[in-house]
C-alpha cells in the first residue's frame, strides 16, 4: 500500500465491491461481440432473473438489450460516422461556438505548470457508486486532475510522488457534477479540470471534449483535425492516456470499420454510454 495515502478506509477484497455494472459487463461484451444470446442466458450469466435483468439493463445502459445491439451493430457504427461529420465538422470549426461548447462553458480547462508538479502535490480524492461502476475522483485546489474506474492506484501510477488525501467532502460537488454527466445530463454547476501531459495530448484532449453527445469520429479524422496526417496511432495513444474518464469523451472515438476500438476502463463501458448516447440523438 502507497505511503502518500492519508484517510484510506480499509478494502473488501474485489469481489464484495463488485458493483451491478460489473455484474452485467460480460452480457454487454456478448451483446457487442455479436454472439446470439436469449434474454434467459444473459440474465443467467448475470445471476439475475430474466426481469430484474431486463430492467437493470434499461438502467444503466439507457436501452434494452436488444435495443442495444442494434445501436452498436458494425453498420449501424458505420452510420453514424457518417452522420456525424458535419457535426464535427462545425464543431471543430466553431471551436467554443460549435455544438458542444465545451459542457455549455461551464467547463473550464486549465494546465498544470512544471512548477506545480515540481512544488509536489496533495490530492484529495473520494470514490462514488454509479450507474458505470466504482468511480474514484481526484482533485487539486484548482480542479478535478483524474477520473478512473480502475481505483486509486491507478491515480496513484499516475502522480507517484502525490500525496493522496480520502476527503469525501471536498470533491463532492465534482462528484455529483460528474454523476450528472454519466447519466447523459449536463452541468449544472461550473466544474474545473487540471490537464497534465504533452502538447499532443493535451490539443488531443481539447478535441476531444468539443465532440458532442451522441456524434462519433476515429482516430483518422482527429489526425486530419490536428493537421497530422498519418499519425493516428499517436493521436490513438493520446486518446488512451486521457486521465479524466467520460468527462473528456474518448469513448467517443472509435475505428473507420465501425468496430469499437480499444478503452482503458473496459469495452463495456465504452460501449454503455455510447448506445446512452446514440439513442438519446
């Protein structure tokens, strides 16, 4: 265990923090993977009756199994890429003025000075039950700096020299902002983030969070964005490093065949709140 934590709770081993999102991921990997699959066998596997796991399904994802399937079928991906285009196009081409204007301007980005990093830091985090699984949230005096699934070790991997503070308190307004986001609202109140990491990446992440609900790209359109032809495994690994899961929307971005792509925090996650948002367009 990390000696930078102050205030950690004690840890049930994983399975008794299994979340209700945990326990439908497989179903969604199923579904996604195209493999028929009854109602019945997917509730099975799940350890919930058919009902309740219809109807938890419909909760977290937004949609019905079947429903689902069809958003994210390979040819239906295809349509919306195509779709999509002139939306992005626009966007990226208002910049503040586009159609997402970055979460309505009440998101506000700013960088972290070598001078910061260098000064060491302390991060207070909190963690929260969602509709996606476990989220843990850190931030600093100036704004939400990480955002996972994966728990605070990941953070910790991320800032190792930090000194990580539990204050549940201190991040609930950026907790409750970000439950909003997950659930395919917007926010209510103004929320700052703190970016750390190359000029690559961060111009990547800017995109990013001009892309708005319910529109897709691929790695190949951000590199042509950027004015980087060719260089769309690097635009890719900036995509994967994005340290702030959803609100920086990399679920957004997925292949030209129309196929999902990769995600750090799991493809079912990546594919829940892509079919929330599809369907809510």
């Amino acid at each position: 265990m990390s000696k930078n934590r102050v205030g950690q709770k004690s840890r049930a081993p994983y399975l008794e923090r299994m979340t209700t999102f945990d326990r439908i991921a497989h179903s969604i990997d199923s579904l996604t993977s195209n493999r028929p699959a009854s109602l019945e066998a997917l509730a099975a596997e799940a350890e919930l009756s058919p009902f309740h796991f219809q109807r938890t399904f419909q909760k977290l994802v937004g949609v019905s199994p079947l429903r689902f399937q069809q958003v994210l079928k390979v040819e239906a991906a295809r349509d919306a890429l195509l779709k999509s285009r002139s939306v992005l196009e626009a966007a990226w081409d208002g910049g503040m003025s586009g159609p997402a204007r970055l979460h309505d301007a009440l998101l506000r980005i700013e960088r972290m000075t070598p001078g910061e990093l260098k000064a060491g830091l302390t991060l207070r985090w909190s963690e929260a039950e969602t509709d996606l699984g476990l989220v843990t949230v850190a931030s600093t005096p100036r704004g939400v700096c990480g955002i996972t699934f994966s728990g605070l070790e990941e953070l910790e991997a991320r800032w190792p020299t930090a000194k990580f503070v539990r204050d549940d308190g201190a991040v609930k307004t950026e907790v409750t902002q970000l439950e909003r986001i997950f659930r395919g609202q917007k926010l209510t109140r103004p929320l700052s983030v703190m970016l750390h990491g190359t000029d690559l990446q961060v111009a990547v992440w800017r995109a990013l969070l001009s892309i708005p609900s319910g529109t897709l790209t691929t790695y190949g359109e951000l590199a042509s964005h950027l004015e980087r032809p060719g260089s769309a495994r690097a635009i890719g690994n900036a995509v994967g490093a994005n340290h702030l899961a959803v609100l920086i929307p990399c679920h957004r971005v997925i292949q030209a065949t129309g196929a999902l792509g990769g995600y750090r925090w799991g493809l079912p996650r990546k594919a829940a709140l892509l079919a929330r948002e599809l369907e809510g367009t």
